[in-house]
C-alpha cells in the first residue's frame, strides 16, 4: 500500500466524492438542470435599524390582551398602596411584574427562575416586561407581597366575566380537586415515630449539651474566663432544629385529633337534645381526653398539607381545591382552598361564599355524592324553601354509563328522610336531566387548569398556597374572558 498517496491520508478516496457546488441563481450551463434555490440566510449579517417586538407580536396575541387588561382594565390600586416609603432603589413598576405574572400563570410559567429565563428568551415575555428583565428574586419577592392582591385578581376577571354577560347563574356545579402541595412524602413523620424520635433527640441534645459544657471549662482553664462559650456546636444547633420542628409538627397533630374529637361531642350532644352547657362541657372532655392516631402524619416542608388519595388511586401531601362553575362559559364564580380531604364539609361555606362573592343566589346547583350528608340536605332544603334555587346532590354514588333508576310514582311519603327526598327528586325527569349537566360543567374546568398551569401550587402554607390557587383561577376566568372576545371580535 502507497502510504504517501493523497488519496489514502483522509478517511475515505477523494476521488470517490462528487463536489456540489453552492445553489446560484443563475444555471452553470443549458444541461445543469432546474437547481433548488433557497432564502438568504447570513447569520452574521448586521440589523442597521433596531427591530421592533411590535412586528414580532402577532395582533390577536394572549400577552396583548393581558397588557392591555393590566393597563386598562383592572384595578391595581392595591398594588400601589404598599409602596409608601420614596427611600431606596426604585422597584419595577407593578404594572410590569403584574403582565407577566399574569401571563406566565395563562401559559404555565410559574416559577420566578423560568420566569426571568422567559424575559430574556420569548418574546410575549420581552414584550410584556418593555424589554427589561427583573431577576428571580424581585418577581418572587413581588408575588408573595402582593399576595392578596394578586388573589383579588380572582374577583376582578369574574367582574370582567359577567360584564360581558359570559355568567348568567343559572346552572352552577360544584366540585372538588386535589392540588398537590410543595411538599415530599420523605420530609414527613407520623405521631408514633415523632413520639419516639423526640426521646431520643431529646437524650442526644442532652449529651452533647454536657459535652459543650465540659470543653467550654476545659478551655476557660486554657485560655481564660473572658472567652465566650455560647456558640452552639454545629451539630448541636441542627439536633435543636430538628427538635423544635418535631414538637411543632406533634403539637399541631395533637389540637387537630383534639379539635375532631370536641366537634364530634358537641354533634352527639346536640343530637341527644342536650342543653348548650352540657354541649360545651363533653366537647371540652372529649378535647381533653383525645389521643391522636399513631399513624397521623405531618410533612416538615410545608406542615399545613395533608395527606390525599388523587385521582390515580395514589397519596400525596395535597390542599382540596373547591370550585363553583358557571354553565354558559365554565367560568369559575367561588373557589378556595383548604387542608380537608373530603368535601362533604365544603357544601354549606361554598355556597356561602358564592353568595358573598355574587351578591345573588344561582337558580340550580349540582354537586355529586361527595357532598351529601343529611345535615347538609336539611341546610339547602332551607334554602330551597325561600324559593329561587334549588339543588340536585347525588345520594349515592354511581358508576359512569350506568343508567339513573326510573321515577317512582306517587305521593312523597310524609316521614321520608332528607335523603329520601332528595334521591327521589334525581329520579325525576327534571332532575336526571340537571345533574346530567355536572360533569360537563365542572370536570373540565380542573382538567384545563391541570393541562395549561398544572394542578400544583408552588408556594407552602395554606394561606400562601390559597392565595397562588385564587389567582390560578383568575387566570382560567382570563382565558375565557379572552377566548369569547375572539369569538365575538
């Protein structure tokens, strides 16, 4: 083999390659045939006037209506209010931080690092921000000041909302989610092992504690008695960390078992006929005598979430997200938060809050089973009686598909069970074709939230964690706001 032949100093024959030369826009010659011609491109190439993110921005855009909605439409009157003092650097202005925030939880953007990043990257994001870029630590420094007012915003777009007549009241839903929490099943402790593991926390602070003692004298001998000895040793100041965050999370386990077992009393008391004395009394011995389950938990990262079965048959730390909708649009009218994994609960501060919230009763509710209880039925058969709305709660739980027994004929019996009367009232044609209606109402409103935000919150503690899921549905009320005002443009 010729070893100094140029053909053979690369990795294959030269001569075996066919050179194409680069597309011209004229033809080499008659025979060359129809070549591909491409678009410029010069990567290198120098912009002498400055582009405008103008003509980047389509017309029609979410962030334009979101800009144009912080600058025109809402209220930021509450945002302005925190900033009294004129001393030290001038901070973003709200309308600012407000745009993206706002367009960041439209679009599923939510944390402040992918937020900065976005100001940079996207143009929606540059256009919104007038092409500056606060940094990670203002946008959430912005987001937990102003925390109620961003979960005001809530209440704003549903005013939007109804303005333009997209809420008529008359059919509403109510349901349920669970949203997941910040917070990880290994950053938690059940009460038996908390039990256990604060003896042996408590024995081991102890020993290092006589340990720090003896050195501090050793060293006083040495080196005198004006040296300070009370810095803790790092290893003893992370052992009263971990002791102090245990009895905090066995205290709040303790009141919650006691606060259950003093309702529970009153309840019985109450139904036996006894007098508000005696109702006070054994609630405040069932508190008293109340032991808390050994298997009752509480998660360190964020101690105000609890434990939940989610829609997929597993458990995670999670809030229950409450939610009234609105038939016409989906558009939610009462929402809040909360640390109780069953909804039977949430029927009657619901419905009050929708009240509050709309100033008007909507003239047909449908819930599903979760939210039927006898004490419940009697509190809406009250409400009933005042005429104007009316409800429809499933009494018992059905499979998808299955069909709704047939109405029975005949009088309703005199002694028939809130119960009773209500599972007859969903057998009526009326109300097999109500409460048909909620699944379509409701469902997929939690099921949009999950796809374009993700059903999670980012911020720990429930009031934190209730304010961020307030301006989610603000948000999803925005996007209905803005999807029928492209319908009707």
């Amino acid at each position: 083999m010729d070893t100094g032949s140029s053909a053979q100093d690369g990795l294959f024959d030269e001569s075996l390659v066919e050179r194409v030369e680069q597309p011209s826009d004229v033809p080499m010659d008659a025979n060359a045939g129809a070549r591909k011609r491409f678009k410029a491109f010069e990567p290198d190439a120098v912009m002498l006037v400055p582009p405008s993110l103008e003509e980047w921005l389509p017309q029609g855009h979410l962030a334009r209506f979101i800009g144009e909605l912080v600058d025109g439409e809402l209220d930021l009157t509450r945002f302005h209010a925190s900033y009294a003092k004129a001393k030290g650097q001038p901070p973003y202005d709200p309308r600012l931080m407000l745009r993206i925030l706002l367009y960041g939880y439209c679009v599923g953007v939510r944390s402040s690092r992918e937020l900065e990043k976005a100001c940079t990257d996207v143009v929606a994001f540059r256009w919104l921000a007038a092409q500056q870029a606060p940094d990670f630590r203002s946008i959430a420094r912005f987001r937990e000041r102003h925390l109620a007012a961003l979960a005001n915003v809530f209440l704003q777009a549903l005013e939007l909302c109804r303005a333009a007549g997209m809420v008529s009241l008359g059919h509403v839903a109510l349901d349920g989610t669970k949203v997941r929490a910040n917070a990880s099943r290994h950053k938690a402790m059940s009460y038996a092992r908390l039990t256990a593991k604060q003896k042996v926390l408590a024995d081991e602070i102890s020993d290092l504690m006589a340990e720090a003692k003896t050195v501090d004298a050793a060293e006083d001998a040495r080196f005198g008695p004006g040296k300070r000895g009370d810095e803790l040793p790092a290893e003893l100041a992370n052992r009263a960390r971990r002791a102090r965050a245990m009895k905090t999370a066995r205290a709040s386990i303790e009141a919650e078992a006691a606060d259950k077992a003093r309702r529970d009393a009153e309840a019985k008391a109450r139904a036996r006929g006894d007098d508000d004395d005696d109702v006070s009394g054994k609630g405040e011995a069932a508190a008293a005598a109340a032991v808390p389950k050994p298997t009752a938990q509480r998660n360190f990262t964020d101690p105000d979430a609890r434990i939940m079965k989610t829609a997929d048959g597993s458990y995670h730390y999670c809030y229950n997200g409450q939610a009234v909708v609105d038939k016409d649009h989906q558009v939610i009218v009462a929402t809040e938060l909360n640390n109780t994994a069953v909804d039977v609960q949430q029927l009657v501060p619901m419905v009050k809050n929708a009240q509050d919230t709309l100033k008007a009763m909507p003239r047909k509710w449908s819930a599903d089973a979760g939210y039927c209880s006898a004490a419940n039925l009697e509190h809406v058969r009250d409400l009933e009686s005042g005429g104007g709305t009316e409800f429809f709660i499933s009494t018992r739980r059905m499979k998808h598909g299955r069909p709704v027994p047939e109405s029975p004929r005949g009088r309703i019996p005199a002694d028939a069970t809130p119960v009773e009367r209500m599972a007859r009232k969903l057998k009526t044609k009326k109300g097999q074709a109500v409460y048909a209606r909620r699944k379509a109402i409701v469902e997929p409103v939690f099921g949009q939230i999950n796809t374009r935000q993700g059903k999670h919150v980012l911020l720990r503690g429930l009031e934190k964690a209730s304010g961020e899921w307030k301006l989610m549905a603000g948000c999803h009320n925005l996007l209905k706001l803005f999807s029928y005002r492209a319908q009707i443009a």
